[in-house]
C-alpha cells in the first residue's frame, strides 16, 4: 500500500473512480422507482448507502454504513440495481452485495471474490452480464503492471465466476475502463503508461481482444469515459491537470482529437459525461469543471465553471432522475450534489450540500433501487 498512500499523500488525498452516468435534462423527470447512492470510502473501510430524495439531497438508510473489505476504492452497480460490487485495494478483490429497495445491503454469498493485488476499480457492461475489476499492480500495494479481471455475473445470486483467459493485459498499472453504450467495446486508462488502450468485448463470453495501438494521453490518466454516442473518448489526467480526448473510429480504434488535450484544474481526478451529449464533467482543484463537446470532440469551458466542492474532489456521478451530479471529495470526507442543467451545463449546489460520508471518499454510483430481488 506504500505506493498508493504515497500517490494519496502528494495528490491532496486523491483517489478515484468513474461513477455510471445517466441521461440529464435540464429539470428532474417524474419519478417510478427510488434511488440510491452508495459511497466507498478508502480510509474507514466501509460503503456509505443513501436514498436519493426528490430534491437530490442524500440521507443515509438504516444500517449504513456496512464494512467493505479492505481499503475499498470505487464501486459498481448493475443497471437493474440489484447488485452492487467494490473494488478492494487490499489486499485485492471484490466485495459483493445484494440490495433490497429499500437500500438495505447483504453480502453475495462467495464474496468477497478473488482478484489479482491492488484492485483499483469495478464496471459493469450495459447489460449487467459481465463485471471488470483494473488492478493497478504495484502502484497499488500489489506487484507487476496490472492488469483486468473479468467475471460473468450470476443472474439469480450475483455470484462472480472469473471469465476464460482472464485477467487480460493492458498497459502499465491500468486504473479506469469504460464502455461503450453497446457494450462492444472497451477503453482503460493506464496510470503508469500514460495511455489508453482499445479493447473488443465478446458479447457472449466477455472476452477482452485487443485493437489498434495504445494511444497518448496525459500524465497519469485515472479516469476515463465514453459519451452516450459512442463518438468520444476522454480521459482526466490527474498528474497533467488535463483532459485528453479522442475520437472512436468505426471499428472501435481512437485517433487523438484535434487542441487534445484541454486544460483542467490541479489534479484531474475523475471524469462523466452527461448522456445528451452535450457535456462532460470533470472534479479537480477547487470543484467541478463542466465542458461542453463540440462538434470535432473538441471541449469548451461553460460559464461558471469550476463550481465549487468540497477539498479533494473526487469521483463522480449522475443520478437516474437526469437532474442531479454528485463528487465525493476525499479531503473533507464528504458529497458535494448539484442540481444539474442540461441546457447551459449549469451546476446548483442542492440543499443540504455536502453530505457526510467516511474517510477518504474515494468512489461513488447511483442507481435505481431494485423492484424485487
């Protein structure tokens, strides 16, 4: 773990995770089923778990917070919301959880799930059949380079059963993986190499292959996403304090995009981008940055931006409403919520903003509560 304290210490206790994003629009839409938010917090080793209430604020269930394996670093939930799975740094692995709608968690039984050392991060394809863990190897209390653990999810239970021929090798101490809306490909961000990988995901195994080239990004890309049309590429570069983007070509390959990369605030840690189209947001220094996509891919700074946050600004995500953007700040141990416009990419700090969490907030997702389990 001394590299990742380490890396934690000279990044303003930075530590980061993609948080699955959802379409916004510029006020919430009617509600039929509740949401949740669920926080993994590196230092106190626990899962923070809130419903997310009509106005955006978050207010903890009964039971939060629940114990979380070692040192847990970002966490994913399934699409139908019944699952949910985090990413343990140490001493590697997978803590799985079944949720009830009421926000009540328990644990998978199995879990938690082996991984290779340093587990940094966990996503779930768009159809929830399939589970990716990044261990980031030796920059991560682990060894080696790193690689990605794939894992066919069990339907009924949510067990994790590990896929033929993982883990599969990327770059040096690969950090964030994305997905394309199709679930036809995969892109992952290596911290060490400073570059993005291309993958092709066999839709009925969940094989890894990879495409073209690794491209250049920034100095230590720690997160990354696609935007909803499958065009765009990004990555937040913490150690450049920038924004890398590229552009998908057809056979899912990238091509670097014209002015890449752009400018952000110090330390870029994490990046989402609003499922319109229109926009991404991106937490670093004093808050979060929010860019509008241009036509070419290119990003352009909206009015106001940076909003500001809490200390150590962090992961982020967007809630199934389409009204509201969460940042876990990893310094002040808690979740900045704004109530989002889509239109002008405008972020309103919600009532009761920031909400407690634990030490060192690392990741953060929201989701729908599941109907039944």
């Amino acid at each position: 773990m001394q590299n990742l304290k380490s890396f934690t210490l000279k990044t303003l206790t930075v530590v980061v995770v993609l948080g699955t994003l959802v379409t916004l629009s510029a006020q919430a839409v009617p509600r039929h089923r509740s949401e949740l938010a669920f926080v993994a917090n590196q230092s106190s080793n626990n899962l923070y778990v809130y419903t997310v209430e009509k106005n955006g604020e978050l207010l903890p269930v009964s039971g939060s917070p629940i114990s979380a394996g070692g040192s847990p670093n970002s966490v994913a939930v399934v699409p139908s919301g019944r699952f949910a799975y985090v990413a343990d740094v140490i001493p590697g692995g997978v803590t799985g959880f079944s949720i009830a709608e009421n926000g009540g968690v328990t644990s998978i039984p199995g879990s938690p799930f082996a991984a290779p050392t340093g587990t940094a991060f966990v996503i779930t394809d768009p159809g929830g059949r399939f589970l990716y863990a990044l261990n980031c190897g030796a920059d991560c209390s682990g060894t080696g380079s790193g690689n990605i653990a794939a894992y066919t999810i069990d339907q009924g239970t949510g067990a994790l059963t590990p896929v033929a021929g993982s883990p599969f090798t990327a770059g040096q101490w690969p950090y964030s993986l994305a997905l394309d809306p199709t679930g036809q490909f995969a892109y992952v961000a290596n911290a060490g190499s400073g570059d993005v990988y291309a993958f092709a995901i066999n839709s009925l195994s969940g094989v890894l292959t990879q495409i073209g080239s690794s491209l250049p990004a920034g100095t230590r890309p720690l997160s990354i996403v696609v935007d909803p049309w499958s065009q765009f590429v990004y990555t937040a570069n913490t150690g450049s304090s920038n924004v890398s983007a590229f552009s998908i070509n057809f056979d899912g390959t990238l091509s670097s995009v014209v002015g890449s990369p752009f400018s952000a605030g110090a330390f870029t840690s994490a990046i989402a981008a609003s499922p319109n189209g229109h926009f991404v947001v991106v937490s670093a220094g004093p808050g979060a940055f929010v860019y509008s996509i241009e036509a070419t891919g290119a990003l352009r700074s909206v009015t106001g931006s940076p909003f500001v946050a809490g200390t150590g600004p962090n992961g982020v995500s967007i809630d199934p409403t389409d009204g509201f953007v969460y940042l876990v700040n990893a310094g002040s141990d808690n979740v900045s919520g704004y109530i989002f416009n889509s239109s002008s990419g405008k972020l309103t700090p919600v009532k009761g903003s920031p909400f407690s969490a634990g030490a060192v907030a690392a990741g953060i997702a929201t989701a729908p509560a599941p109907l039944h389990q």
